[in-house]
C-alpha cells in the first residue's frame, strides 16, 4: 500500500546520476521538512509520517500550510533548489533537529 499525503511536494525527474531506489522496509517516522529520494523522484515531506524514501536533507521552510488560503507555498511549474544552509540558519527559518 502507498499513502499519499496533501503537500507532498514532488519535483522534477532527478539526473541518472543521484537517483535511488526507495527503501523495502519503510521507516516508522520520517520529520517533517524531509527532503527524499525514490527513483527518478525527489519530494519533501510535508509532515511527520512513515516513509520509505531515501532521505538526504531537510528543508526547514513550511512548503505546506493546510489551515493557509494558498496551502502550498510551491506552485505548479516553480524551480526549485537547494543549498547548504548552517545549522543556526536552518533553526531561525523554523528547522527541527531530530535524532537519525
């Protein structure tokens, strides 16, 4: 069975080079914020939740506001990237540590 959330933010198609099979045995908890993945797909987890993606960073802005007018802070057809930030940038823009 697969879940799929509301804000689930999936992106482009990743180059050969980085893509990654998704894990057979799921995780049990996969934070918020968790930037994954699977195949020839790259995501961010818009919640807490299981998930069986390859998780390789974290992205602390909120692409997913459910309660917002607009809800997703992405829209159909922007370019996303993402930079390595420091550790007291990621906790001001509203990152969460969590234990791997």
């Amino acid at each position: 069975m697969r879940l799929v959330l509301p804000g689930f933010a999936f992106l482009a198609e990743l180059p050969e080079q980085i893509r990654a099979p998704r894990h057979v045995t799921p995780r049990s908890f996969v934070p918020k914020g968790s930037v994954g993945i699977a195949n020839n797909q790259t995501a961010v987890y818009p919640n807490d939740t299981p998930g069986g993606w390859q998780i390789i960073g974290n992205c602390p802005l909120p692409l997913f506001n459910q309660a917002s007018p607009d809800q997703s802070l992405l829209k159909v057809g922007d370019r996303v990237q993402f930079h390595a930030i420091s550790k007291q940038k990621f906790l001001s823009l509203g990152g969460r540590l969590w234990d791997a």
